[in-house]
C-alpha cells in the first residue's frame, strides 16, 4: 500500500523520501494506515495502484501500471514518484530507490549518484509545485534499458494501456449510473483484472486462472480450477465477451471438464454445459453447436445420471454421489444436487432451440426425477434433524452440521451451482421441499451467523479455516437469494460490506479477517482471486437486469428501497439480451414516483418490472403514456409489452 513494486515477482522496489534531515517512509503498520496512506486505482478502476503518504510538508504520490510494449514482446512496468512541496519555501528532498539504473530505468533524468543498488535523485521543489520522476522496468521478458525506453514514456503507455482496457470493456455490459457509484468502479475493476487473469498456455489453450499469484506469500492461485471455470466463462458470455469466452470453452482444459473428476469436485461437471447455454442465449448462433460438440455436450449431459447414487438403499437413493466440492471429507452435498439441476435445464435449453425433441424429453425426465430424489433426501433429513430448514450436507456426521455454521454452508452450495435464481432464468421450474423450506433455510442461515462464535458480522456470510469475517465469494453467497420474495435484497448488503472491507483496492482474499482497528485493511488469509470477482459482477448485474432464456428481461429484482430516493439513478448499457440484441435502461428516483427508461433493442419476451418497493404500494402505472391496468400494478411485479421505452410507476409511500 505505501507503493512498493515487484516487477516479475523478483526484488521488491521501494520509493522513501529524505528531508529536513531525515528519511521518510510510509507507515504500513500504522494503526490507522487506512486514512494515512491513501490507497486506490487510478481513475477508480484502471489497474495502475496509486499511493499517497506525507515526507513531512512534501506529499508523496507513487503510481505503477503495466504494460505490453514492442510488439507484445515485453511486460514493462511504469512508475512514477511525485512529490508536492506544501511549504511556503522552497524545499530541498531526495528521492531513494533500492534498485541501479539497469533494473528501475529512469525516463526522467538520470540520477544525482547511483550504484548496482541503489539510486538517488536530489531536487529542490519550489512552494506549492509539483515534480515527477519516471521509471520503468521489464517484468517478462529480457531487454536492454536503451531499448525499453524506446518503447516510450510513463504518460504515452498509460494512455495506451487505458485505451487498450476501455476498448475491450466498453462494449460490454456494464452500469453507467449506481447510487453507490463504488459499484461502477469496482464492476469495471473486476472487468480488467478477468482479462488479466486470462493465460494463453504453452499448449495453444486459453485457460482462465484463479489469480495471478501475488508477492506477499499468500497461497497461490496461478492455476486453474474445474469448478471455478464454468462460473467465470458463463459470465464473460452474459457480459457478451464472447470471443474470449468461446476460446476457453474449445480449449483442451475445458474440454477435459466434462469427464475429468479434477479433486472430485463434482459440481464441475454439470457446469461445463452451463456456459454453451449462455453462449447460444446471447449470440442466437446455432450454427456453432456441429455434430461433434453436440455428441460432447449430450455425453456431458447423460454422465449427470452415472454420478447418481443408485447403490444406496432409502432415501438417499438416486441423489449425486459424495465428494470434496466443498473441500471437504466424502459428503453428500447439496451443491452437487443443485448444480446437476441447473446443467440439465441448460442441456435442456439447447436441445429445445436444436429442435433436439428426444433428449429435451430425456432431460426433463431425469430432471424431473433428480428433483424428487432431492426432495426426499432432503425431507428425510429434516425429520431427523427436527427441523424447517436445511444445511450444505445431508448427512449428520459431517462436521458442517456438528460445528454448526462456520460458513461453508447453504449460501456457498447456491453460489457454486448458481441455483436456484440462475437456474430459473435457465428454464427450470422444478418445485417441492428444497424450495419450499428455501426462505427458511436462508432465514435460519442469518441466525445461525449472527449468534455464531465467530463474530461474523452483518452484511457477511462468514469464510474458512479459522479467517471466519469475510471472502471474496462473499456477494456470490447472497446473489441467488433473487429467487427469493423475502431475500432478495440481500445481496447489495453483502456488496456493501465488501466495499466497507477490502484487503486491498477493490480486491479480497478467498477468506480474511477483520480489521485490526477501524482504519486499517481486512487481511487475507489467502489469496486475491478471480472467481470471487467473477460473482461480484454477476451480483451487480443481476441484482439490476436479469435475463430468461425464453426472452423475458427482469429489471431491478433486488434493488433496495434506499437505492430509489428522489434523484437516484439506476443505469446500464450494453446488456445482453436474446440473440444477439443489446439493452439499455435507466431507472430514476422522484418524488412519490419511479421512472423506467429503455433503448437498444426490443427483447424477444416481456419486460418485467421488478422492484421490491412495489408490492402492495403502487397507485399507478402509465406506460409510454398510457395507463396500465390497476390491477398489474397492485401485483407489484409489473409486466410490460417488450416494445416499451418510458414507464412511470407512482407510490403509495415512497
């Protein structure tokens, strides 16, 4: 945080400033570092960490960004020190860097004296002006300082390297307007630091990473993982980065998903078929699904039923088989059960859009009766337990039911198998004892953490292995709760808390711990990672625009009552709708009202207006001018023809 750089994991370099006599260097350890060093993103979102602290009157300012140079060939890194004088008088300083001229090259003037080590740049800084100091250094790949700095300097890369991240997102699905405009920023962080995470391997395949791996000795993740995959490349489909997204999923990794039982992480293998559906969805394009991949998908697909437990005799009978999804000793778990589910509506939508008759027959059979086979595995085990409500496992050996909640429980199963609210886009309509004791699971959830020992608090659903205050996963857990009449909102408090408690701008760990004090960072017990991300932009999506595969575009399911004061704007661009057609709207606050505003192209079913302040409170709806019948307006969930551009919703109470 206080700007050290580590250019390809090697020699950390540090930036310290000597005046009026001493060396000044900023205090990571403070108990209130959090608002003595300033730590953010430039411009709210690139990936060019700034850092500010004081050497006395003389304001510090470090910034670094990377960057491809001289034809893809080099990985350079950029710094720049800036130093303001806040005195009244001109002020002598000396800029210190622990690195020689070979490996921190400087672009702005060679230094006073140097050696192999160290380098020293003395200046006198006239009162109230500004000087900078540039450097850069190759991070991968091996080059001659005179030929890095032909690559140019600090200020032509960072436009370079912004116009290069700008291009690649600003046509995708994104918010343009939030009420915390936090979550902008942070949407469009977390759009960047996916792509960064994208790895062309040796082997000519497009992987996704879990992360980049860091330099501060958490746990690596630069490598990738068969239940985390599907989820992200789903979501580069929903975003409409299809290119990408298409090139992982005819990778040999992802190929190997399908069959391949990597830590028998068995919610992995009905996932592989949910990103094909998301890809037909978006694009309309049947002609990609050839008789080839169309044999993978189906072998996919009917594998869900030979990871079926048919051996075991009563209740259990015909639910997925045990595993590790979870990390966890051999379970049965929900998470496997949920997941399948979902696959098999995904499986079951492209076979429907394929005119595949026979297998959309097979698929709601064994849907149908996978669905039963967890109700009454689940039934069973609450009339064991005694209760209305159920956990992560089913069966009472597991240390997740004897330790009560510690986290990895109901809210991690949804999120890993995207169900039930993704699913429901998905098609799927199946019903019974998982979704009627589904509130009450959820109710029981937030009891059970917030008198838990851990200390887990509000806006939270707890982590792992000891770190129990928070994770990256942590709007992920709250993002299915959308099926949810009584939840739904939940998930912008789990996003509100994770801006409240980053571990560093706009990332978390996999698990961390709280603050040591109120100003201080949340500390990470593992590593910054993707897929948590990945669910972050999926929460902020979802909560405001979510797309069925037959059409139907529902707008605002889980935004907040305090997210539509008078003023309040709600704005997206780029959202991807059926077959190929893109959406924009807008949803602003007034006095006693709410407007709705549409553009792009016209959806191919209904738009559903969704926001929870409406049930049992609207006086009105007028729609393109006209009057909508009282009758849709007091169901609270107001559905309008898919041509509509400008609704206006009156309240009883605002």
């Amino acid at each position: 945080m206080g700007g050290t750089v580590v250019p390809g994991r090697r020699q950390r370099v540090q930036f310290t400033v000597d005046t009026d006599g001493k060396t000044c260097v900023p205090d990571e350890m403070a108990g209130n570092r959090r608002e003595s060093i300033k730590w953010y993103l430039s411009d709210g979102y690139e990936p060019s960490p700034v850092s500010e602290w004081t050497a006395g009157s003389i304001a510090v300012r470090v910034q670094h960004f990377a960057n491809r140079v001289l034809n893809g060939k080099v990985t350079a890194v950029y710094s720049r020190v800036s130093l303001t004088n806040r005195a009244s008088a001109p002020k002598g300083v000396t800029l210190n860097v622990n690195a020689g001229t070979e490996q921190e090259t400087p672009l702005s003037g060679l230094p006073t004296r140097s050696n192999p080590y160290f380098m020293y740049f003395d200046r006198t800084i006239p009162p109230g002006k500004t000087i900078a100091i540039d450097f850069v250094t190759a991070a991968i790949g091996g080059i001659s300082s005179v030929d890095l700095k032909s690559a140019g300097g600090f200020d032509d890369n960072f436009r370079d390297m912004a116009a290069y991240y700008n291009r690649r997102t600003d046509s995708l699905a994104h918010p343009v307007a939030l009420p915390n405009q936090s979550l902008v920023a942070l949407y469009k962080a977390a759009q960047i630091v996916m792509l960064e995470s994208v790895v062309n391997a040796e082997n000519g395949d497009v992987e996704m990473r879990g992360s980049g791996g860091n330099p501060a000795g958490y746990y690596p993740y630069d490598r990738t993982f068969s239940h985390d995959v599907p989820n992200m490349v789903d979501q580069f489909m929903r975003e409409g980065d299809v290119a990408v997204a298409k090139r992982m999923l005819e990778s040999g990794y992802y190929q190997r998903l399908g069959h391949d039982l990597e830590q028998d992480y068995l919610d992995a293998i009905p996932k592989y078929l949910i990103p094909f559906a998301s890809y037909l969805q978006v694009s309309g394009d049947r002609g990609y699904f050839a008789p080839d991949l169309m044999t993978k998908i189906k072998g996919v697909a009917h594998s869900i039923h030979e990871h079926r437990d048919f051996q075991v005799q009563g209740p259990y009978r015909g639910i997925m088989n045990k595993s590790h999804s979870l990390d966890n000793p051999p379970y049965y778990l929900v998470v496997d059960n949920f997941a399948a589910l979902h696959g098999l509506a995904a499986y079951r939508y492209i076979c429907s859009v394929l005119g595949e008759n026979s297998e959309v027959a097979w698929a709601d059979g064994e849907m149908e009766d996978l669905n039963s086979s967890l109700n009454r595995a689940l039934a069973a085990s609450m009339q064991r337990r005694n209760t209305e409500w159920y956990m992560s496992t089913f069966d009472d050996d597991s240390y997740f039911w004897k330790n009560g909640y510690d986290g990895n429980w109901i809210t991690t199963s949804t999120m890993m198998s995207t169900f039930p609210w993704d699913a429901y886009l998905g098609g799927f309509n199946g019903g019974g004892k998982w979704k009627d004791a589904f509130d009450p699971s959820i109710t029981e959830a937030k009891r059970l953490r917030d008198v838990s020992k851990y200390g887990i608090p509000q806006g939270s659903w707890g982590a792992w292995w000891g770190a129990e205050y928070g994770a990256c996963y942590n709007a992920g857990m709250g993002l299915q709760l959308l099926f949810s009449d009584m939840h739904r909102t939940e998930v912008i408090r789990n996003l509100e808390f994770m801006l409240d408690n980053q571990c560093a701008p706009y990332q978390w760990g996999e698990s961390f711990f709280g603050p040591k004090t109120k100003n201080d960072w949340t500390r990470p017990a593992a590593d910054l990672e993707t897929w948590g991300l990945s669910f972050v932009k999926q929460s902020i999506l979802e909560t405001c625009v979510s797309v069925k595969t037959d059409g139907t575009v529902i707008i605002g399911r889980g935004i907040p009552d305090n997210w539509l004061g008078e003023g309040s704007v709600v704005a997206w661009t780029n959202v991807r709708i059926n077959g190929g057609k893109k959406l924009g709207f807008s949803i602003t606050g007034e006095k006693g009202s709410v407007t709705l505003k549409l553009n792009g192209d016209i959806p191919g079913g209904k738009i559903v207006f969704d926001l929870p302040v409406f049930r049992n409170n609207t006086v009105s709806v007028e729609a393109d001018g006209r009057s909508l019948k009282k009758d849709v307006a007091e169901s609270g969930s107001i559905e309008l023809p898919p041509y509509v551009k400008l609704v206006k919703v009156t309240l009883r109470n605002q």
